[in-house]
C-alpha cells in the first residue's frame, strides 16, 4: 500500500507560479512511476507531467516549457513546479503512482489550482 498526500495548491494570477508538493508513504519502495494529473471541471482526468523510478520525464504537450517534476528522494516527495499559469490550468491536480509487480495505481484526494485572470 502506498499513501499520497498532495499540498501547495490555492488561487494564483494568470502569469503567476505553484509549486505542489506529493508526500509518499508505505511501500515506497515498489513504487515505478510517479507523477501529476489534472481533472478539471466537466473534463477528464488527464496526465500532466510524470518521473519513472529512474528519472525519466513526460509532460503533456499543454504544459511543456512551464511545469518541471522533480522530486526529493530524502524526503519521499514529487514536486510539480508550475510557472506562466493560465486560467486553462484551473483543475484539481492529483498526486498519483503506479507501483510493480502489483500493478497497482494511487491518488492523492486532490488540491485545487485556481488561475484568475
């Protein structure tokens, strides 16, 4: 089992900056890849950025030059780096991971991103 817990969301001004953070605990060690989806209103969940255990990156097209995954290995947290926030980016941002052999998937429970324009 392995738990999620996403902070750092809240209102920003269109052109501003976020930064989400993504604390894991449990089985840590199973987890293979991390990352970051949106789901904003009346749309579908979808990917924004991801890292594999061995630092590969992928970024949805919509936010490529202005988001950066990174995480802190010491402290067991993924950070979502959001710079030139549009309003399009208003959604609540999920903190996920995909864990082997099980093939498990986990969810934070969410932080709202609101980008005023």
């Amino acid at each position: 089992q392995v738990q999620l817990e996403e902070s750092g969301g809240g209102l920003v001004q269109a052109g501003g900056s976020l930064t989400l953070s993504c604390a894991a605990s449990g089985s840590i060690f199973s987890i293979k890849t991390r990352g970051w989806y949106r789901q904003a209103p009346g749309k579908q969940r979808e990917l924004v950025a991801s890292m594999t255990r061995d630092g590969s990156t992928n970024y949805a097209d919509s936010v490529k030059g202005r988001f950066t995954i990174s995480r802190d290995n010491g402290k067991n947290t993924v950070n979502l780096q959001m710079n030139s926030l549009k309003p399009e980016d208003t959604a609540v941002y999920y903190c996920h991971a995909f864990t082997l052999p099980d093939y498990m998937n986990y969810w934070g429970k969410g932080t709202l991103v609101t980008v005023s324009s």
